[in-house]
C-alpha cells in the first residue's frame, strides 16, 4: 500500500521543473522594468492622444491626422517577415534586444527634428514619418517578441504576468503624463524636450530585457522560398475555422481607428491643446493600469475570450463618449474607455491567439494574420480623416465606428469557438 501512495510522489520528482516557473519571479522583474520604463517614455512625449494634438497645434490637416492613424495598419504589414526571418530561432532574446533598440531611433529623430526644422508645414511631415518608422519597427518586432514572452512566461501565469508587468508600465504612464501636463502648462513649446526625455527613458529600459532568462525551445523548420513559406501558413489558416472568424472579427474591429485615432484631435474643437493631449494620455494610463491588472488574471481564470470581448466593449463606448461629447470633458471619458481596452488588448488578444493556433510558437501565424487585417487598418482612418475633410461630422464618424466595432464583438463572442487549458 505504501509503494501505490508514493507513486503519484515520484512521478513528480522524476518530472522535470518548469524552467518558465523556475525564472517566473526574476524575468517578471526585469520584463517589467522594461515595460516601466517604455509606459513612462511613451506617455510623456509620444503617446497617440499626445501626438494627435501635436499635430493639430502645428496646423495638421484631417488627412494628415488621418495618415498618423493609419500607420498601425501600415505598421502590421512587416509582421510577416518577423516570423520568416525568426521562427526558427531556439531563442528570441537577441532578436526581441536589437528589435527594441531599433524602435528608439525614429524617436530620436523626432525630438530633433522638432528643436531643428524651422517650419511648422515640415515638422507635421516630420513628426509622420517618425511615426512610420516606429510603427515599421513595432511591426518587424511585435510576433517575435509576443513569442518571447510566451516562452519565458509560465502558461498557466501568462495573463497575470502580463497583467503584472502592463499594471506597472500604465502606473509609470500616469506618473510621466501628469509630469507632461504640468511641464506643458507652464511651457507649451517643450514638446520637443519631451519627445527627447521619452528616447532617453526607452533607451535604458530596453538594457533590462538582456539579463531575462528564456528556455532554449524547438522553433519552427528553416523557412525556404518565401512564396512557399506563404503556402503554408494560408493552408493553416484555411484548415482552421476559428482562425477565420478570428480574421473576420479583427477586420470589422478595424473600425475602431476611426474612434481612437480622432477622438482626441476632437478636442482642439473645443479648445484643447497639447496640454490636453497629456491629460487624456494619464486617463488613459489610469484606466489601462487597472484593466490590465484585473484583465491578466482574468486571463488566467475564465479565459480569453470575455476578456478580450470586454475590452472591445469598451471601445464601443469610447465612440458613444465621443459621439455625445460637447466639450473635453465628454471626450476624457472616451479617453478612460480606450484605457481600458488597451489595458487587456496584450493579455486577452496573445492568448486567445494561441488558443486558436494551438501552439506556442506563432510568431509566423500572427504575421500572416495581420497582413491580411493590415489594409483595412490602414484604410479606415485614411477614409475617415478624408470624409471629414469633406464635411462629414466627427459624431456621426464615431456613431458608425462603435455601429461596426459592437458587430465585430458579437462575430469574436459567437463566431469564434476556443478549448480552455
């Protein structure tokens, strides 16, 4: 009787330990300074509320405005090349250090593009192709680095340890907004002090991820051609239903640059300013800390799926925000709406698609996806920013976004079936 009760006890000495559970608590550290360190840069010179109003400070047309939004859809595009010229690596690390690196160059090219280039026509263009270059840089670099993350975080902790690590970021992000609002309000034209602090702050953030330690795992088979390495992952994607209700629900959610890249030059319509701009990045930075905290651990708990639905929501009731709103204060609302929907996105968004993929190492599937998503990501705010360059009104733009946004809810929630655990 004794050897049947030790048996289940063996078995588990004999296993080998989980080296993600091993490293959990030391890589969430460093993950999260990391992270710290790019909420407060970002929020205290280059979030998108800021920008938006940047732009609209320096006489920005709504095409041009329209064209900042645009680039997240322009910036999925090289995702596909990520997992071509990585999926076979045993280890992401390198490739996740340099990528990060790389993203902190168009951010330095801004801030001195803003101390140097006398004229305010040439700045806007300026500040543009900053944004592309980093949106390019973010799209070579986000597959591979989801997979990192994946890898070096346990799966059965992958949403609290997002939820961790983002909850720490958006507090750093409130912390550099307010810091931002008071700096502008005392001397509107730092903007360009900003921008060069937010490179600063990135720069050495990004030295925490090289002590994290991440498992050596088998990747995917050396890619060849790479119209052949395209064959493949279209057949995967036509093997599997729930990958392309997936696809449909991201197409339709695409809407929601119409809400979240205008609300905010909204603003300048009823007297905001770049000072404004900061404001709503720290409701932003306030909602997304809590939402990514409680969203993480929901993660783990009842899955990805109301999670990420949840958050979607919120998105429709940004563009309700927006669509009533008669002053800044009905748009900070919206502000607060789209925190919390970034504050899950990372978490509920990764795992519900490796739950689809069934597998850990998608950095090659999520490039194929977001390059068929890419063109309506691009194409909704550069119709959106044209339409209300011809008189379309800025409220019926949002009441149609949230019209679409709650029917790509309702395609995720019904449409797309996923096994838990």
């Amino acid at each position: 009787m004794a050897q049947v009760t030790s048996t289940p006890d063996l078995a588990r000495q004999a296993a080998p330990a989980d080296v993600r559970e091993t490293h959990y608590r030391r890589n969430l550290f460093l993950l999260t300074a990391t992270e710290t360190g790019w909420g407060f840069g970002m929020a205290f010179g280059f979030s998108a509320s800021f920008v938006q109003l940047v732009l609209r400070d320096l006489g920005a047309t709504h095409g041009q405005i329209g064209l900042l939004a645009a680039q997240w859809g322009f910036g999925t595009l090289p995702m596909v090349l990520a997992g071509y010229f990585t999926g076979h690596l045993r280890r992401k690390k390198a490739a996740v250090v340099w990528g990060h690196y790389v993203c902190v160059l168009p951010v330095a090219f801004l801030a001195a593009a803003l101390y140097w280039v006398p004229s305010n026509s040439a700045k806007v263009w300026c500040v543009l192709a900053a944004e592309y270059a980093f949106g390019l840089s973010v799209g070579l670099l986000v597959p591979v680095w989801l997979t990192f993350m994946g890898k070096v975080l346990p799966p059965k902790k992958l949403g609290a340890g997002f939820g961790v690590t983002f909850f720490f970021q958006t507090l750093a992000a409130a912390l550099a907004a307010w810091a931002a609002s008071v700096i502008l309000a005392r001397r509107p034209d730092a903007v360009p002090h900003l921008v060069a602090v937010t490179a600063l702050v990135m720069l050495v953030a990004n030295a925490f991820y090289i002590p994290v330690r991440e498992p050596e795992t088998e990747g995917e088979a050396p890619a060849g051609a790479f119209h052949a390495y395209l064959r493949t992952l279209l057949g995967e994607l036509r093997t599997n239903p729930a990958f392309r209700n997936m696809l449909f629900a991201e197409v339709l959610f695409c809407a929601q640059y119409g809400v979240v890249g205008f609300y905010a030059a909204r603003a300048a319509d009823f007297g905001g300013d770049v000072r404004t701009g900061a404001q709503f990045t720290l409701a932003i930075a306030a909602a997304q800390g809590v939402s990514s905290l409680l969203g993480g651990f929901l993660v783990d708990r009842i899955g990805a799926k109301p999670v990420l639905a949840a958050g979607r929501l919120a998105v429709v009731a940004a563009a309700a925000c927006a669509w009533h709103a008669r002053s800044v204060h009905g748009l900070l609302w919206a502000a607060l709406f789209v925190g919390a929907f970034w504050g899950v996105r990372s978490a509920a968004g990764f795992a519900m698609f490796r739950a689809v993929a069934r597998r850990e190492e998608v950095t090659s599937l999520y490039g194929i996806f977001s390059v068929f998503v890419a063109p309506f990501a691009a194409a909704t705010p550069l119709v959106a920013g044209w339409m209300l360059g011809r008189g379309l009104s800025a409220p019926t733009l949002f009441a149609a976004c949230g019209a679409v946004a709650l029917a790509s809810v309702g395609v995720l929630v019904f449409g797309v079936r996923v096994k838990r655990g």
